[in-house]
C-alpha cells in the first residue's frame, strides 16, 4: 500500500487528489492531507441549500463538491483528512468500521475513548469529531474521513448554518451534530504535525507492505488538470446540484419581496416576483431577465446592476434584491 502526506492545502486541488489516487493509481493507498478553509458537500446534496452563503463570501471560503456522498462538512487547517482507497471482491470493500479503526487505535494509545458510532461517525464522549464518507466503483473504495484536531468551532457553525425553509428539494440534507476537538481530550498537549506522524507510523507498523510515495511531476500535472477541469469549477461544484425550487421573502424600505424560482442543474428556469411594492415598469421584465443565469451571486448581481432597479422596484436596492434571491 502506497503511503502519503499530500502537503497541498488548496480544496480543489486536493479534493481532485482523492479521485487520482482512486481512478489512476492501481496500488491501494492511504493519504493525510489537509485543506485551507472549505465546505466540502456530499456528491448528491444541493449546495447552496448546505451553505451559509454570506459567511462563506465574507470569509473566502472555497466549496468544493466531493466524489462520495454524505453530508457537507467544513475543513480548516486544524482538521486532518485521511483517504483510503482499496481493491477487493465487490461489496465488500464497503466498511466504514475497517478504515476509521485505526484512527480509533491512535486515540486509544493516546488515553482517548474514542468510539465508532451510527453510520460513519467517530466519536468522544458523544460528540462528533470525524465523519466519513465512501465512494465505490465496480470493485474498488475510496474512503475518506476527516479528524477535528484543532478547527476553530465558531467558523463550522458559521459556514453551514442555513435557513431550512428556504429550499424545497429531495437533496440528501446535512444534519447538524454535536462536534469537538480531539486537542481538548488529549492527556499531554501535542502538534497537529505530531498526530499526523503518529498516524501515518501506525498506519505503517499494521498494514502489509507499505511503502512512502511521492508524488511525481506526472502526478501533479495529471492531478492539477483534474483540479481546473472539474472540482474548481461552478458546473460542477454549483450546477451539479439536483433541481430545486426556492422562495424567499424580504422586507425593504419599498415595501415587502418575495422572490420565486425553479432551479434545474444550477440555472433558473422559471422566476415569479410577488410583493407589495410599487413601479413604473412591468416586473415581467426582471423575471425574464433571470431566466437561464445561473443561481450564482456575482452573475446575478451584475445583471441587476445593469437595469434601472428604481423603475422596476420603487425605494429598493439591489442589495434588497440580492437578499431575496439567496
């Protein structure tokens, strides 16, 4: 099995890793490796519906949509990810259990009761400190999980945290859980860098035929192409999202919005404006204007920039507008 600690803290980059160590890479492996600050969502989730999308803009905090599915979870630099990828006989390869256990083994040495729960969830004393997920093609895993070792709590609650009402869909929904930090149970203070160490050598000392590897300057092109084809990309970290429907309603100065659209693949299809505000010109107008853009903050405000707001919605801002249409 082929071992590595993947140095790189872009989300795109490394979230593009994981798919070339499962799709290009024969040998199994097992990865650390860590993100800057990122939502990762589950393949099958809707994004924006997972999002805080103000926090997340204020905060340049990148979202990256993953292989596997699950629910969405935020990754910083005091979280530690760790991937597994295996060949084996169909089905059996599925097994959360097998691949968090020696992440349960470290924390044991380490005086931590750390204990598998539910479906994919490790945890302390009742409280969530890893989730995991896993991908499976014909007869092949991919399994990755993420470790809370230092994350800074504030910014987890922060960046997911979403109005449930706003989205009607049948997206798999991410269901907040009680979290911790594996520092704040550890007996005898050590670096996040320590922990990856003692992981990477345990990882070692249990499994057959380990070997270090490096990446090549083949692997990096090869992985960098996957990075700027798809995961940093809005088709698929946006648009990839199942249809939806979304309504949501302000109150501005002008009076009260209300803001109606059908969503398919990321791009609004159908739009209705309904409120008590008063203008010169026929909303119609607005509405059609949004059809076909893509539910995406930057594009529609340029559009809205662009029109004569005040004719279409007396005393409203485009911020007002912004605010109805996420």
């Amino acid at each position: 099995m082929l071992c590595i600690h993947h140095h790189s803290t872009d989300p795109y980059f490394n979230i593009a890793t994981d798919e070339y160590i499962f799709k290009h890479l024969k040998e199994d492996c097992f990865m650390l490796w860590r993100n800057d600050n990122a939502i990762i969502v589950g393949k099958h989730q809707n994004t924006l519906a997972e999002i805080n999308v103000d926090y997340v803009k204020e905060k340049g905090i990148k979202v990256v949509r993953r292989l596997s599915g699950g629910g969405a979870v935020y990754h910083d630099l005091g979280n530690l990810n760790f991937s597994f990828t295996r060949t084996g006989e169909n089905t059996e390869v599925v097994d959360f259990k097998r691949y968090t256990k020696p992440i349960i083994e470290v924390l044991q040495k380490l005086g931590v009761d750390a204990k598998f729960e539910g479906r994919n969830d490790i945890t302390i004393d009742g409280k969530k400190f890893s989730g995991n997920a896993e991908h499976v093609f014909k007869n092949k895993v991919l399994h990755h999980g993420t470790i809370l070792f230092s994350s800074e709590m504030k910014d987890v609650s922060g960046a997911l945290k979403i109005n449930p009402l706003k989205y009607k869909d049948r997206a798999v929904k991410s269901i907040p859980k009680r979290v911790t930090n594996v520092k704040d149970h550890l007996k005898e203070d050590i670096s996040l860098e320590q922990f990856t160490q003692m992981i990477m050598d345990h990882i070692v000392e249990t499994h057959d035929d380990c070997r270090i590897y490096e990446f090549t300057e083949e692997d990096l092109a090869a992985i960098q192409k996957i990075r700027d084809e798809k995961y940093a990309t809005w088709d698929w970290n946006f648009g990839h999202s199942p249809n939806y429907n979304f309504q949501q309603g302000v109150r501005t100065k002008g009076g009260t919005l209300e803001m109606n659209l059908e969503v398919k693949k990321g791009v609004i299809k159908e739009a209705k404006i309904y409120g008590d505000f008063f203008g010169s010109k026929d909303v119609a107008e607005v509405e059609d204007m949004l059809k076909g853009s893509q539910h995406d903050q930057d594009i529609l405000r340029k559009k809205l920039e662009e029109i004569e707001l005040d004719a279409y919605f007396h005393q409203m801002t485009v911020d007002d507008l912004m605010s109805a249409l996420f």
